[in-house]
C-alpha cells in the first residue's frame, strides 16, 4: 500500500474529511435528456476526475485534467437509458460520446441480421443500468488511498443469452490514471457469443491540430484501400488535423489495427499534445483485446479521434462466425479484461511513453 504521503505530506492535521482530497460522489442528473440518470463524480486528487455513468453501464462521460478536458461529447451528451435502441442504427441516437462507451456484449459493428436473429450497431450493454454492489472510499488518515466502484450489468433474456458484466473502475488518491477491469460471465444454461470493444473517445484540448495519435501494429482501412483517403500509406494520419469540409455530415474513417504489445503482454497506446504538455496512455493486454480500431472524425463542432480496443476487428457477430473466431463462453465460464489510462505531464515520463509506441 502506497504511503499516505505521496498526495502531498503538508494534508496531515489540516483535512477533517476525505472529499478536500478526492473520492467518490453519487448523484442524480436532474434536467435535461439524462434527467433520472445516476451518475458518480470520481476525483483523484490530481487534478484528474471523471463521470462514470451509472446508468449507462458504468461508462465514462466527462474526464477533465486541471482545466483541460480529455473527452469528447456529443450534441446530446449524456441521455437516460434507452434498453430498445437496439434495432439498425439507433444506438447513435443516445451516443454520447464520453471518455468511454461499451460495445457489446454478443455483438459489435454494423447492424446486421441472420439466422441466429437481428443485431444493431454495437450491441445492447451501453444502455443497460448497472446494480451498484460497492462503493469503497479511500481513507487517507488510515493510509488507504484506493477507493472504487463495482457494479453488475446484465443483458439477458428468458432462453438466452445471458451474460453479466462485473465492472470495477478504481483509482488512487495522488495519481492521475483509472483502472478497469471488466468480468463477463455467461449466466445461462447454453453456450454464448461475446464480442466486445471499449471506445475510448477523445477531443478538444487534448485533441487539437498536431496532437499525435500513439499505436503501433500491422493496420487496414476498414472499407479497403479503394476508399480511403486518410488511412494510406503515405499519408500522416497519426497527426490530427483542422477540421476537414470532407467529414460534415456523416464523413469519417477508421483503420483496424492488430496491435502490437511489449515484452510483458502489454499493448499501449494513446495521444500527445505537446502544445499543452500532455499526454494519456492507454494500457491493456494484446491476450484479452488483440484488436484496436483508430476512429477519425474531423468534422467541424464534431471533432474526435477514437481509440478503441477490441476482441475483433469490427466484423460483427455474423462475419467472426463466419471466420471461425467469434468467442463463445460456456454456461459457467467467465473472461476478464483489464484497462489502465493515465495522464502524464512529466517531460521524462511522455518521452518514455513515446518510445513505446
């Protein structure tokens, strides 16, 4: 256990409660599309905190560093769960952006539809509620500086399938990063499909004219070479550029990355903006998501780059059965996944962070 000291050592019988230093605050939106909404304030006592949407299973909306925000939100920013919005291409109706949206749990991709039934575009969880189980704060007079949330989110149906999402998101006192980790289990009698993609959706400051986009690995256009016009070879597209006439309205790309990981398992990836000195790393096991997907949206009071591990590579359901290698859980069985992102601001620290990507 980290010391206590490491927030800052002068704290010491000048705080009567934890919230001067950070931790976590529940609350109801109550106004707008996201009224009835429940929502929990994460605050780390560096100047990073976040929004972690309780309702909308336990995805991130808001994440600000000091005064710069991370992430980008969509016109209609947070919206009250929607469980129906899963026909066609609804699922952009309550996109909201957000440090982080779920795709998944049986389907992610295009909308679809086969013999096995109808699928919408990346999958039901996000507008799924979780049930709170615990809330741990951290107590630094103890010298406890973790603190957490854990929730269970369940899609599921009478004859299957039925799948339940463990998520803890915790943090610790005096260190700007988050860490996830997700368990998904298979709660019902029958074999199911799992599919699943954490879109990571970053924005202005952070992304700006010049910010570099951080991945390593063997890349593809996801609509072929034939239709690409950002993603060739050549051509700088991990350097975010002005807004683009070419992506108003619905224009955009993305390329589909086998990523590459260091020597302990480890993919990184992430964002540099060396006008405001910051970067965000994102960590994660190449075993557990072997995929990443470079979301570029340049458009004008629509800017965004998305950094987006994945099981697959964006097939959907019906493509990776095809393909041999959609997942399957077994009745019983479960499988993990752990996320790390952090914020770094020490010239030392981002250059390491640049030669690993």
């Amino acid at each position: 256990m980290e010391s206590a000291e490491a927030i800052n050592p002068d704290w010491k019988d000048k705080v009567s409660n934890h919230f001067q230093l950070g931790g976590i605050e529940t609350s109801i939106i109550d106004n707008g599309a996201g009224r009835g909404t429940r929502i929990a304030w994460i605050n780390t006592g560096t100047g990073l905190r976040f929004k972690v949407v309780i309702d909308r299973a336990m995805d991130i909306a808001d994440a600000f560093f000091n005064e710069h925000s991370l992430a980008w939100l969509s016109h209609g920013g947070i919206t009250y769960p929607q469980p129906f919005s899963d026909k066609g291409i609804d699922w952009l109706r309550t996109f909201g952006g957000g440090l982080l949206t779920t795709c998944g749990l049986t389907h992610v991709g295009g909308p679809e539809s086969d013999s096995y039934g109808d699928r919408g575009l990346h999958g039901l969880i996000s507008n799924t509620p979780a049930e709170i189980v615990s809330i741990i704060q951290p107590d630094p007079r103890a010298g406890k500086l973790e603190m957490s949330i854990t929730g269970i989110i369940r899609e599921t149906k009478p004859f299957g399938p039925s799948l339940e999402l463990r998520r803890t998101i915790s943090a610790t006192l005096g260190q700007p990063g988050l860490r996830m980790h997700d368990e998904v289990s298979n709660k019902a009698n029958t074999p199911s499909p799992h599919m699943l993609l954490y879109h990571f959706n970053f924005g202005w400051p952070l992304v700006d004219e010049g910010t570099d986009i951080l991945w390593n690995g063997k890349w593809f256009p996801r609509h072929g070479e034939e239709n690409a016009k950002i993603f060739k070879e050549g051509n700088d597209f991990k350097k975010c550029p002005a807004p683009l006439e070419s992506h108003l309205g619905s224009g955009e790309e993305v390329a589909l990355i086998d990523v590459e990981a260091d020597i302990f398992g480890d993919s990184i990836c992430g964002l540099h903006n060396s006008k405001i000195g910051l970067a965000v790393a994102l960590k994660f096991k190449k075993e557990q998501l072997p995929w990443l997907a470079n979301w570029q949206h340049w458009g004008k009071g629509e800017y965004v780059t998305g950094i987006e591990p994945s099981t697959h590579p964006l097939t959907g359901q019906a493509k990776a059965r095809e393909d041999g290698n959609l997942i399957f859980i077994e009745p019983g069985a479960s499988k993990s996944y752990e996320l790390e992102l952090n914020v770094l601001t020490n010239k030392e620290a981002i250059e390491e962070f640049i030669l690993s990507t």
